[in-house]
C-alpha cells in the first residue's frame, strides 16, 4: 500500500471520529463531563484559527497532529459504547456534508493571541523601563 494512500485513510478516519464526537457532544446520554471536553476538542478541530499557526515550522502541525488525536482519544474512553457506535454510524452517513467552521472557538483563539501580545507589550515595557 502506498504510503499516501494510508495517510488519507488515516485523515478520512480522523475526520469521520472527530464528526461522531461532535455528535456524541450533543448527546444526552453522555456523561455531562465528557460532552465538554468533546465539544472543546470539536471546537478546536473545527476552528478556522489553530493556537499554533501552521506557519511556524514544524510547531505549527504539531499542534494538529497532537492536541486533536489525543483529544479524540482521551472523549473516546469516556463515551458509554452503545452512543459512540450510534453517533459513528450517523456520522458515516453525514460525511457528505461539509464540517461546520466553529467562529466562537475561532474568536477564542484570536483573544488568546490578543492577550499574549498586550502581556508581551506590558512585559517588554518593564523591561525596558529599567
């Protein structure tokens, strides 16, 4: 098998998961718990803005090739397995459909940033004041 041709699988898997604990955070039957970090780990994969931007070498991939499957992994072992499988299978049949862009993770991204950079302002200020 061509290795690219694993890699996508490997995307498509990811993207099909990532879609079915979007789902399953919208659940009832999902411990109140695990619904919040599955909706934190949906917000962050469908955020237009990573915390990390991809322009950053290395690092910027990182993040997506980290923070999301770990996250993932972590929801996956506190999802009870008769609702993962559910929301696996309405997840398969909804692939179709293009992923929602989440603008409020995306809005909370952009105001860490904003707040890193007035810290660093404030920072370097008191540096250089003395």
């Amino acid at each position: 098998m061509h290795p690219m041709h694993s890699l996508k699988q490997l995307a498509r898997k990811l993207k099909k998961e990532t879609w079915a604990i979007y789902l399953v955070s919208k659940d009832s039957r999902t411990p109140w718990y695990a619904r919040f970090l599955a909706a934190a780990v949906v917000a962050y994969a469908f955020s237009p803005i990573d915390l990390i931007p991809d322009i950053i070498p290395v690092l910027g991939f990182l993040d997506d090739l980290i923070i999301v499957p770990a996250g993932i992994w972590l929801v996956l072992k506190m999802i009870p397995p008769e609702v993962l499988a559910e929301c696996r299978e309405k997840a398969a049949s909804e692939m179709a459909q293009e992923k929602p862009t989440n603008w409020i993770a995306a809005g909370i991204i952009v105001l860490i940033w904003v707040l890193l950079g007035v810290l660093t302002v404030f920072w370097l200020g008191e540096i250089l004041k003395d």
